[in-house]
C-alpha cells in the first residue's frame, strides 16, 4: 500500500512527538531514582536540581545548542515551524520543530545522570551554573561530530571511521557520566563514605519504592529514547524496525536486571535491591547504541553484559573511592562505553577501531571541558556545601523545605 507524502510526513512528526514526550518523562524517572537513593535531608534538593535543570537544558538548547550541533539558528530561527514551505524545503519526513523537541529531551538526559553523581554535597547553584555550559555549549559539540557528521576540529570524520552509536549510549550517556565524574573528582566524597583506612561505609537511600518506581518510569521512556531514534513509522519498513527495537529495548533491560540480582547474590549474598535497579538501567544502556540489529537473544545477552559490568564497576569506583550515590558512572559510563564496543557484533556497518576512535573523542571532549568549567565554577562561588550543612542536610540550607518534615524534624 502507498502512503502519500504529507501522511507520512504527519504521521512521522506524530511518532517523533510522542517519543519525545516520553523521553521527557524521563526526567520524572530520574528525578525518583534519585530522590529514592539520597537520605531524607537531601530530597528536597535533588527533586529541584531534576526540574530546574530540564528547564535549563530547553533554554540553552533552544538559545544555541541546536543551531550549534545541527545549524538550526540562534534561538531557533532557521526551523520552518509548519506549513507546505517546511514540507518543501526540508528532506526529512517530519517536522523541524519536532526534531528540536527529540534533541532537546535527550540534552536534559544527559545532564540528569550529572545530577545524581554529584548528589548530597555539591551547592545547588554551582550545579546550575554547569547545567548552562553543559547544555548549551558542551553537548551540543560532541553532538555536532557524531549525529551530525561534522569533523572534530577539521581533523577527522567519525562517521568515516565506522563510528555509530544509534540512540546514544555514548554521545547521551557515556557523555553525561564524562561530566558527572569530572565533576565527583572536583566535589570529593561525602563525609563519612570512606575511612582511613580505606573502608567504605554503605550511605543508604531514604526510599526504594520511590528509586523502583523511578527505574520502571526509566524503563518505560527509554522505548522513546530508541524507539523515536528510528526517525520514522509511517512504512512497513521503519515500522517493523520500529518493533523490533522495542523487543530488543525490552529484552536488554530485562538480561541487565537478572544478571545484576545473580551477581549481588553471589558477591554480597543477598539480593541487593539498588544492584537489580542499576542492572536493569545498565542493560538499557547497554543496548542503546545499537538496537535495530541485534537478535532478541543477543540483546537479552548484551543487557546481562551491563548487567554484570554495572555490579563490579559499582564496586570498584568505591575501592578507588570515587563517590557516586546513584551509581550513575557505572550505569552511564562504563555501560556506555561497553554498548559502543558491542556495536561491531551485530552491526557490519561500523568497525571497532570506529567505535573506540568515537569513544574517546567523546570522554576526552566532554571530560576535559567539565573539569575545567567545575575548577572555574570552584574559584569563583565554590562547588561544596558546609560540613554542617552536608550533615544538616541540603534541604534547608538550599531550598529552605524539607520533603519528610515528619519524619526529619528534631533529628541530630
């Protein structure tokens, strides 16, 4: 059956919507994952570092990010909003403002896995402050050479060297956590987190059903994050490749979460409930960088992959003391680099030496430029909270409200 051209054309700004109305719930996912593995007296602060910087990242994006990784103007004027003119004069088979939307919910992604590394010490205000310059400028480079073909700074073409990453396990992710580590070496570990001599004292999280319901609402909008990178669903074509990267989307998150439950038990002895969580997020990870081409077994298999990965990465960034309170490192970046290796496997397009050539450039990139803007961001208003304020709590001394009252008050 033929489909006219503005049906497809509709049909396809539809389905690219959509999607990027559920990679924005997203940001719900992560703001409860978090707010879930911080103690009580940091809740209210990470909830407000969560909506405060998606709304940054949709400015600065909109201001100049976009036009800075895909040439779409200063606060956007050179998108056609609609019309038979945008139809006419643009190739793709949807509207230019709806690939704005889908960009710009991935932009506030990458940035929430900063959020929950940073978590429980950093000054709100400093946070922000990096939230700019990530959004606006930092992102938007690496973007510039991976989605969109430019050169890295006129010496090579990753495309050219067989560099794909589909939905982003590199460019989103393993860019997110490029800025949350630099920014983790900057800030220090929490007090109390390791002695001397050189145990690690476990920090609980205040709830795990609100960190649970944050993995599945993650769960559920990462079928946007790769379903809506197929670009289209108006033909058979894109519409069956549409399915199968739900199925393998699906299949990766579920290997992730069991491979990480068999993992815990058979290190800690016991079914560590934060394990399966980030095993089932690091499968996600995992299987982003290439969905569309693996079998649902070999998605099943490189979520385990993550799955395993995630577990001893967590383990090892705490003996290196390296303090990240959600894990997101792990899920985020160390995944991230293993869903770029395992590209080459299944998709004959690209090439490892592609792979690891565009990994690096991003972790270089992203890493070396968040370290100088935290050090910057340092020197002039100080990256840290007090002692007796990371001990109060940054709930009161940041936003002045506490989100268990009840249950916080006449504490010590």
């Amino acid at each position: 059956m033929e489909i006219t051209f503005e049906l497809g054309y509709a049909l396809d700004t539809f389905y690219f919507l959509i999607c990027g109305a559920l990679v924005m719930w997203m940001a719900a996912g992560f703001a409860m994952l978090e707010a879930g593995l911080v103690r009580a007296k940091n809740t209210t602060e990470i909830l407000t570092k969560n909506v405060a910087l998606f709304a940054i990242a949709c400015t600065m994006y909109m201001i100049c990010g976009y036009d800075i990784m895909y040439g779409g103007g200063i606060f956007l004027d050179g998108i056609v909003g609609d019309g038979a003119t945008g139809i006419a004069e643009d190739p793709a088979t949807y509207a230019p403002s709806a690939d704005f939307f889908f960009q710009v919910v991935f932009v506030a992604t990458a940035m929430s896995i900063v959020s929950g590394a940073v978590a429980e010490r950093m000054k709100l205000w400093a946070f922000l402050a990096f939230t700019v310059v990530m959004t606006g400028f930092i992102y938007p480079m690496e973007g510039a050479w991976t989605w969109n073909g430019d050169a890295v700074f006129g010496m090579y073409v990753l495309g050219d060297l067989g560099f794909s990453d589909f939905a982003g396990s590199g460019i989103v992710h393993m860019a997110g956590a490029a800025a949350a580590l630099a920014g983790v070496l900057v800030l220090g570990a929490r007090k109390g987190k390791y002695t001397a001599d050189g145990k690690v004292n476990a920090i609980p999280g205040a709830n795990l059903p609100l960190a649970t319901l944050g993995t599945f609402i993650l769960w559920m909008g990462w079928f946007g994050f790769n379903g809506g990178s197929v670009l289209a669903t108006a033909t058979v074509e894109s519409a069956n490749s549409v399915a199968v990267v739900f199925m393998n989307t699906n299949a990766a998150a579920a290997g992730g979460a069991i491979a990480a439950l068999i993992v815990a038990r058979i290190l800690f002895g016991k079914a560590d409930l934060t394990m399966v969580l980030n095993g089932a997020l690091a499968g996600l990870v995992a299987i982003t960088a290439e969905p569309s081409t693996p079998t649902a077994l070999q998605a099943t298999l490189f979520g385990g992959l993550g799955g395993i990965l995630v577990v001893l990465s967590i383990v090892t960034l705490d003996k290196l003391k390296i303090d990240d309170p959600v894990g997101a490192i792990s899920v985020h970046g160390v995944v991230g680099l293993l869903g770029l290796i395992l590209v080459p496997f299944t998709n004959d397009g690209s090439s490892l030496v592609g792979q690891l050539v565009g990994a690096l450039t991003i972790f270089v990139w992203v890493f070396v430029t968040s370290l100088i803007v935290w050090l910057v961001i340092k020197a002039i208003m100080g990256v840290r909270v007090s002692e007796e304020e990371e001990f109060d709590g940054v709930d009161m001394s940041e936003c002045g409200l506490e989100a268990y009252p009840d249950f916080t008050a006449g504490r010590s």
